[in-house]
C-alpha cells in the first residue's frame, strides 16, 4: 500500500459462496503462520493460486465471500499469500470482521465485480473509495472504510492497532 493508500495488482476471479475451507481446506488448520497456510491458499479450487499469486494481487469474488465457518486462518492465508484486498458482491459478516482484524481491507463493490476478468489490474484507492480497471480505465465507486477500520488496517490488524494505543 501507497502512503496514499493506493493498492495496484492483478485479479484473480472466483465465483459466489467461496467458503472458508476453499480459502483454507480445514487440513491445514493445524498451522498458524500467514507463509505456511499460504502454501495451501485456495488450493482446492485453484491449484495454480499458491505458486503464482504475487505480492499485491487483488482477489475479486461473488456473493457470500468467506462463508463457512469463523475460522480466522481464512484472511490470514490470503494475506499471507500477498494478496493486498479483496473485493466481492458481499460478505459473510464473520469473514469480515476476521478480515479487518488481521488487517486485509475487503471492499463490496458488485459493479466492479461484473467487470473484473482474471488478470486484469486494479487500482484500489482506500482513502475514497475509488476502484479502476486499466483494462478498460472505468472506474467504479465503492463506500470508503471510517477512520477507525482505516485505522486498524494501517496499523496491520486489530491487535498491533490495540497495543499501539495501549502503549501510547
């Protein structure tokens, strides 16, 4: 991420109702580590995601993201794989609590959505809300995160955040 909170990177498309197990299958929830549970991110349904996802890349999905179950290991695999956002129709309500608590911002923007291929590149604009596709230069708007979510993802996550405050 920018200092202005920019994010730039390559999609990667799936469908509606990705689950919490396709993000991370529960045979690895015996790991904690961001870079080990990366080594098996998405790999039940894109065996091709865990070698080839780059640092920054944008995964773009349906309706009901991150279903299933509470499991935290679910953003954690994402972001360690690198991934900087992701971006879908909806949410299941626990993933995104989840994700804001480790720090990923996850933004709903259905139109942005409609138009996203694999392998296009977008460009996330945090601060306003702002998502470009360069594939086509249409530029779709979505609600910005409040000052206090902002906050928490700057800081990399709910607990650095709270021990920062703590601290100070």
């Amino acid at each position: 991420m920018t200092q202005d909170k920019t994010l730039q990177g390559k999609v990667w498309k799936y469908g509606d109702n990705v689950d919490t197990d396709a993000i991370i299958p529960a045979r690895y929830l015996n790991m904690s580590l961001p870079e080990e549970l990366a080594e098996h991110c998405m790999e039940d349904i894109d065996a091709s995601f865990a070698t080839n996802v780059e640092t920054g890349d944008i995964i773009v999905g349906g309706d009901n993201f991150g279903c299933g179950s509470s499991r935290e290991h679910a953003p954690l695999a994402l972001k360690g794989a690198g991934v900087s956002c992701v971006i879908a129709n909806n949410f299941a309500r626990i993933f995104y609590r989840n994700a804001i608590n480790i720090g990923l911002p996850i933004l709903a923007c259905p139109e942005a959505v409609s138009d996203a291929q694999a392998g296009d590149e977008l460009l996330v604009n945090l601060e306003t809300g702002a998502i470009t596709n360069a594939r086509n230069g249409r530029t779709y708007r979505t609600s910005p995160f409040p000052p206090f979510i902002m906050a928490i993802i700057d800081a990399g996550g709910l607990v650095p955040y709270t021990r920062s405050k703590l601290q100070a």
